[in-house]
C-alpha cells in the first residue's frame, strides 16, 4: 500500500522545502528527518544567449559543452540562442522582468574563485525565480544599450581579467555551471 507523507529537504540555497513523497505504508511510519546536504527539487533553467552569429569554427568545443550539459542535466535545463546586436536591448529589458540576467563583462566584478562563482549563480537563480539568462557579448563585446539597462536582476559579471574567444567562454561557462552545481552538492569534483 502506498501512502503519501511530507518529505522535508534542504531548499536551493539551504532552506528548507517541504514536498509530498510516495512511499510504503513502512516507510510511513519513519520519522521524517532534516536533508543533510543540499538537494534540488526543481529544475534549474539557464539560457545562455550570445550575440551576433555563430561560425562553424565554434562547433570544436561542442562535444565538451554536450558532456558538460549531460552530466548537469538532472539539476539543470540550459538552453542556448543567438540574437543579433540589435535586438539584444530589448531581449534583456524584457527577459529581466521575469528571470535573472547575468551580463558577462569584462568591466563587471569578478568572482575571487569557483565557489564565490557558484555563490553568484545560485543567488541570481533565487533572485529569478530558478531561471537565469547569461548573456555573452560578440567580439566587440556587449552593446553599450545592455550594458546601461538598470533592473535589481540585471548583473554583470567577469569570467577573468584575461581574453578568451567567445566559443572557449561558452566552453567556461558550461563548466562552471557544472562546477557550481557539483560545489552545491559537496561532491568530489570541486576539490
């Protein structure tokens, strides 16, 4: 027989959620104990979106970003477009009216390391409610109108004072997202 209780886990920045769980008539019976360590109970949604076309030179990172997106996929939806310069104003004022936006600037501050990176991430997803775009400039970087467009859920951010291509971004960007998801769940991978 299956009976539904309330199962109590730790929220995705440590608080508490409460959900129903199917369980045995047993099991029922348990006590129901706090999560130790962190767990998801929603899927997390993150956008990257990058500006101006991709080429097919930046299809040489695209197995890396696959096995990236694959071993995150049970906590993390991402999904990726292009748009071009001139309609990337109005994508971000209109995307930060229900989500999180991350601008990756290299004038914005940069996280002292990985785990000060995932403190950035998982705040910007509370703050979007689970759902976070970020948002990669083209070789001129980001347009002055994005950068100018004042919304408490607009952040810039710097990957790094040094220059990397666009497509080894996108490639650092997928791995910090799996990183921080890793440092989230104190796994070994973060060491």
């Amino acid at each position: 027989m299956l009976l539904v209780r309330p199962y109590i886990g730790a929220g995705l920045l440590g608080g508490s959620f409460v959900r129903n769980k199917l369980c045995t008539t047993k099991e029922a019976l348990k006590p129901v104990r706090h999560a130790k360590s962190a767990t998801f109970h929603a899927k997390l949604k993150v956008q990257l979106i990058t500006i101006g076309k991709r080429s097919g030179k930046d299809a040489v990172f695209d197995p890396l970003v696959a096995e990236y997106t694959k071993r995150m996929s049970n906590v993390i939806s991402i999904s990726e477009r292009s748009v071009k310069r001139e309609s990337a104003t109005a994508l971000v004022a209109e995307l930060s009216k229900r989500e999180a936006v991350m601008l990756m600037d290299e004038h914005g501050p940069m996280p002292r390391d990985s785990i000060h990176f995932s403190e950035m991430i998982f705040a910007a997803l509370e703050r979007g409610g689970s759902r976070l775009s970020m948002i990669v400039g083209d070789a001129d970087g980001l347009p002055l109108s994005v950068l100018e467009v004042q919304n408490s859920r607009v952040q810039k951010v710097s990957l790094s004072p040094l220059t990397f291509t666009h497509k080894m971004a996108r490639l650092f960007i997928y791995e910090q997202l799996y990183r921080a998801t890793e440092i989230r769940n104190n796994s070994k991978y973060h060491k």
